[in-house]
C-alpha cells in the first residue's frame, strides 16, 4: 500500500499552491473589502485575467478533454488541485472548463454552447432544482411541451448557481408526465437567455448568490436538446456526480487553511500570563480538527482514485461528500472559537468561511441524502462493507 503523492502529482500540487499564494491570495484583503461593501468580490474580467495568468502557469481546463485544449487530468489529481484553491477564499477557478454533461453535445452545440463556455466567452448555468422539487429532483414540473420544431418552456427553477450571469441555461424539463422523470420522462435543454427566460437574484448568508429561473412560454428549438429526449434526469445524475469529489476536496483546503490560522493564534494570543494552546481545551479542538481532517482527506481521495479506476464511484463520493461537509463545519466552528470575539468580527474571513462551509452540507446533495444512498447501497446489497477491499 502507497499513501504518496507520485513524483507528477507532487510537481502539480506545488505548483498550484506556488500560483494559489503568489496570484490569489493577496487578493483575499481586497475581495473581503469589496464583499462587505456588497460587491462581488471578483468581476467577471478580473477572474478571466487571472485564468489567463494561470493559463501561462499551464493550468487550464482541468477536467476538459485535451482535444478541446484541456488536461484531462485524472479526478485524483484534479481533487488535489481543488484542495489548493479551497485554501483561499477568493471566489477564483481555473479556466478551460465547461458542465460535464455538455460534452453530450451534438456538433452543432458544441460550437454554439460548449466550446464558447471552454473558451470563458459564455457562462452557463445548471438548472434542475425548483422551488417543489429539490432533494426529491424526480418530482420536477418545469414542463416542455412540444409545438412542431419547437418546444415551449413553462415553470421555474430555483437557487441556480450563476443564474443571474449565465447567457445560457442548461434545463431539466419534464417531456412526459406519465413516464416520471426517473423513467424517461425528462429531457434537458440548452436554453439562451434571450430566448426569453428571466432571472431573480435570491440572497443567502453566503456571498454572491443563486438565483431563481423563470419561464414563460420559452421557445426553444428542438435541435437544443441535449443528449436524447427521456435522457435529462440521467444527464442531471451526472452533472452532480461530479461536485461530489470537488467539493469536498475544496472543502479539505479551506480546513487546513483555517486550522493553521488557529495553531497560529494558539501559539501566540496570551491569557493568564501563557498562550492559550498551552491549555488542553484548545489542544483538543486542534487534535480533532487535524484527525478529522486527514480522515475526511483520505476518503476524499478515495472517492477520487474510484472515478479513476473506472469503478462505481457513487458510494465512495457520497461518504466522501457527507464527511467533508461536516468536516469542514466542524473545523471552521472550532476555529472560530479559538480565536474568541475576533473570530466573530469581520475583521477576519473566519466568519465568511463559517457561512460559506455551511452550504456544502445542503447543495448538490444534502447531508441526508447522502445517507439515504449510503445506506440503501448497504441495506439493498450493492455494496459491501469495506468497499473495494472487500
Ligand atoms: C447556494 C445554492 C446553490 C445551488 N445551486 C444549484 C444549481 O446550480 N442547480 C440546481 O439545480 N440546484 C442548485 N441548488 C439546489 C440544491 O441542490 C437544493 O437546495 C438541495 O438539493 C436541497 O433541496 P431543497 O432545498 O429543496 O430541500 P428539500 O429537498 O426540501 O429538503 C429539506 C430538508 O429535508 C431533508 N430531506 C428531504 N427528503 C428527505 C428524506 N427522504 N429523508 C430525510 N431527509 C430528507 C433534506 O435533507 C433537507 O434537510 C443550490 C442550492 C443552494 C442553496
């Protein structure tokens, strides 16, 4: 059994970590200036200069096939890259990329959707979630009812992350009510914005925010469908297939950020004439942080090293998804705590993560759902305990 980084994997971590503290991170002042002004803390040109920059750094297109100009890097490596950018909080990601699913597209979408999205020239946006149907996503309602070579859109979709930038929505439509959507009766539909939809922008405790989807009477040409009709809710499995590694794995960054910033102040904040990680409360916040830290990093990389071995990843990335959800909650908390009132201000980003870190328990699978398929895997057979050891 090997637990080291390959000689590559380690080259490629550093180097993300060398661009992450040299490019990104002396931006953090500026983005919380601009944040508690109620500003996005990065516009639009400004993260597409920095993915330029890191372009020339060779990193673009992490996920994206090389034919498209990509990396095609195996999802082992790519969690180990978004464990660096978890260590910073400014709201930056590598260029190059598109939705997974786009890559479904016919010739023709390519050119007009996936390959403008790849290039940064478009923002999309995935819109399966509506305001009665979330964690139950079969139960959608958004209806497309064909009408010749069109299909006409009515409904709503909700918490849509980057809907009120996106020129085009990718989304999960009901095509036939009596099939149900699990069974073939969904579709999705790459959707231009000025085909008639519109967006409003929804406030959270987080920064930046969804929005929520609205259409009425869209027109959309039957050539936008993506993949077959019936194919949308499996299309909708795979796009979140994918955040079930990536935001973990993020999430593994901003732990070990936050926990070195609470050693710090242990080793330097002073009550009672010595610093306060000489007292075995403190210690014992830092202990658990680290040993859940590394438990959640190793299922992580676990879940990762399954995509890459071809095998089912889904039982693995759901434990992963729900440990480093929780993780992660349960570190900055601590954190947080460690540093007294001044973890409270705003003076320091602690408080920012703490609200941050709290939707990855809720978005792309809550917590409970992950259960639901952890256990269902077990109860129902599909898995063993121990998993590919087993
Ligand atoms: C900031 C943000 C960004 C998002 N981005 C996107 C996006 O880009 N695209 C998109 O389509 N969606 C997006 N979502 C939607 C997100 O995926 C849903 O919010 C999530 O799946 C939960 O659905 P819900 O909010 O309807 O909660 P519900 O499904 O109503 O659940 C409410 C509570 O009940 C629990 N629950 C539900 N059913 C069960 C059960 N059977 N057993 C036990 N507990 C249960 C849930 O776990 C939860 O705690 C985003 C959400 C947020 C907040």
């Amino acid at each position: 059994m090997d637990f080291a980084l390959s000689d590559e994997e380690r080259a490629i971590r550093d180097t993300v970590r060398t661009f992450v503290t040299r490019e990104v991170m002396p931006l953090e002042a500026e983005v919380l200036r601009r944040e508690r002004a109620h500003q996005p803390g990065l516009d639009r040109s400004e993260l597409r200069e920095l993915q330029l920059k890191a372009k020339k750094f060779g990193f673009w297109g992490l996920a994206t096939p090389e034919e498209y100009g990509g990396m095609a890097l195996p999802a082992v490596m790519q969690s180990l890259i978004w464990t660096e950018l978890g260590r910073s909080f400014v709201p930056f990601r590598f260029g190059g990329e598109a939705d997974n699913i786009l890559f479904h597209a016919t010739e023709e979408q390519k050119r007009e959707f996936l390959i403008p999205t790849i290039e940064g020239e478009r923002i999309s946006c995935f819109a399966i979630t509506e305001p009665g149907a979330g964690s139950d996503a079969a139960n959608i309602k958004l209806r497309a009812r064909r009408d010749g070579d069109e299909w006409v859109l009515d409904g709503e979709k909700t918490f849509i992350t980057n809907g009120n930038d996106a020129d085009f929505a990718i989304v999960v439509a009901v095509t036939d009510p009596e099939k149900g959507a699990r069974r073939g009766g969904a579709t999705a539909f790459l959707v231009d914005r000025a085909m008639g939809w519109r967006s409003e922008f929804i406030q959270t405790m987080g920064e930046g925010g969804p929005a929520s989807l609205i259409f009425d009477g869209v027109r959309v040409p039957h050539r936008n469908i993506l993949g077959e009709i019936g194919q949308g809710f499996t299309l909708g499995m795979e796009w979140i297939g994918k955040g079930r590694y990536t935001i973990p794995s993020h999430a593994i960054g901003i732990a070990e950020r936050v926990l070195q910033m609470a050693i710090d102040h242990a080793n330097t904040r002073e009550t009672f004439g010595a610093p306060i990680g000489t007292n075995q409360a403190i210690q014992w916040m830092i202990a658990d942080s680290e040993t859940e830290l590394e438990a959640a990093r190793w299922l992580i990389l676990r879940s990762a090293w399954t995509v890459d071995q071809g095998l089912d990843p889904r039982h693995a990335s759901s434990m992963g998804k729900l440990y480093g959800a929780g993780m992660v909650n349960r570190v900055v908390d601590r954190v947080l705590q460690i540093h007294g009132g001044m973890g409270y201000t705003r003076e320091l980003p602690i408080e920012r993560w703490y609200r941050q870190v709290r939707l990855y328990r809720i978005f792309e699978g809550t917590d409970e759902m992950q259960r639901l398929i952890i256990s269902r895997d077990l109860l129902r057979g599909y898995t063993k305990i121990g998993g590919h050891l087993a």
